[in-house]
C-alpha cells in the first residue's frame, strides 16, 4: 500500500488564487458570446412587412408551383389575421 502526503495548505492557496482567475475568465468569455449572439440576430420583420413579402412570394411561385403559391397566401393571411391579406 502506497500512501501520500498532500500539503493541504499549499492546495488551498492556489484554490484561492485561481478560483476568481478562472471565475472572472468565465464571466467575461460568456459576456463576449453574449454579445457575438446579439450581433448575429436580426430583428424579424414586423407583421404587414411579413405578410407582403409572403405575398409577393405567392405572387412569384403562382406559374410554376400553384399549391405552394396558396400555402404562402394562407401563411399570410394567418399573419395579418384578416382576409384581407389574401386579395
């Protein structure tokens, strides 16, 4: 059987020497990923932009792909929230 010796002293004090290191290392790493992830979102358009751009999209499609073309005008009148948005 082997045993060992630990200065516990000598532990605790480099505990204590890099625990805020590593805590203040922690902190500003995920304030930079916070920051990054609020450079990558883009703010989503707003409901009458959505539903036009929906629109003109069913307008784009109605040739080649007429059922797409009528799930777009449905999605766009499911976001206007009128019957409006599907003249």
């Amino acid at each position: 059987m082997t045993s060992i010796t630990l200065n516990s002293k000598h532990q605790a004090r480099s505990a204590d020497l890099l625990a805020p290191r590593l805590a203040d290392f922690l902190a500003r790493s995920i304030l930079k990923l916070q920051s990054f992830g609020q450079l990558l979102r883009m703010p989503a358009p707003g409901v009458p932009e959505a539903t036009a751009q929906l629109l003109r999209l069913a307008e784009a499609y109605e040739p080649t792909q007429p059922s797409y073309a009528a799930d777009l005008r449905a999605a766009a009148s499911m976001g206007a929230g009128t019957d409006d948005a599907t003249r």
